[in-house]
C-alpha cells in the first residue's frame, strides 16, 4: 500500500484542484461601518446547468492513518465544503487523467480555511478530522446524475508520517 503524505493546504498546491477560501492578507473592503471586513469572491463555482444550492452535511470523524480506497467527481459542478466549526478537516484530490484519476495528494486546512473544488476535480469525501463534522455544502442542484466514483485496485494509506 502507498502512503500519501498530508501537507498543509495552500492556495498555490491547491491551485489544480479549486480555490482556497480563506481571509489570508487584507479584505478587500470594509463594509458595516467599518467593523465587517469582506474578502470578496473567493470561490469560481461552475454549473454546466442546474442551479447552486446549499445543503447540511454531517459526516462522521475519521481517524489517521485513512485507507483511501475511492475518489469521485461531479462533471455537471463544482463543489465547496466550509466547515461550520473552526476544525480542520482533510481533503484529498487527485490529478485528473481523463477518465481516471493520476496521483494522489492530499491536504490538511487549518482553522477558518474552507475549499472550493473545480468541477470535474477527483477527489476524496467530505473528511473530518474533529467532531461534530458539520458543514454547508455549496454544489449543483439538477437533474441527472452528477456522480462518478473510481475505485483503486490497491487501496492508499493516508497519514501525516511514514
């Protein structure tokens, strides 16, 4: 089994895979009277039809070193996850060959960071690391399926060491 080491999220290592949201630098602007600083369009969201929505997810803690056995992708939208608590939580992604995802990487956020993925981005399930794992999902509301899942033949060991 190959082990995929955890990095820490960055705009630039993200940068192939979707949008880094987060208050890094100064706001763009300061709005309600000057006591709200807006950081302004973080995310490119993408629908090749449908609407955006946004859902509740509450997903179950996981525990490292994870066995990553699948990937998916949504081809009709993109796909951002912002935590509804300052933990961090894992992302993993993978290259995209076409039909098949390439290699694999995978990130940690830290406190106040949350993800946008491009659509058609491969990448691994909503993966908190803390409870209570809750988070708004902003992603495509329509008809058909927006899903495809690619299982590996020899599962990964995610960790944050050898």
């Amino acid at each position: 089994m190959k082990t995929i080491l955890i990095q820490p999220l960055t705009v630039e290592a993200f940068a192939p895979f979707g949008d880094v949201l987060d208050i890094t630098g100064a706001p763009d602007k300061l709005i309600n009277q000057g006591l709200c600083g807006r950081y302004h369009d973080r995310a490119t969201l993408d629908f090749s039809d449908g609407r955006a929505g946004i859902s509740l997810f509450e997903a179950k803690p996981r525990d490292l070193p994870l066995t990553l056995e699948m990937v998916e992708r949504h081809p009709d939208g993109s796909q951002t996850f912002v935590p509804m608590s300052f933990d961090p939580f894992l992302v993993i992604t993978a290259e995209n060959l076409g039909d098949t995802p390439g290699q694999v990487h995978a990130f940690e956020t830290r406190s106040g960071q949350a993800i946008n993925f491009h659509r058609g981005t491969w990448h691994g399930v909503l993966t908190p690391l803390h409870a209570p794992g809750l988070f708004a999902v902003v992603d495509r509301i329509g008809p058909g399926a927006n899903l495809e899942e690619h299982w590996f033949d020899t599962p990964y060991r995610v960790a944050r060491d050898v």
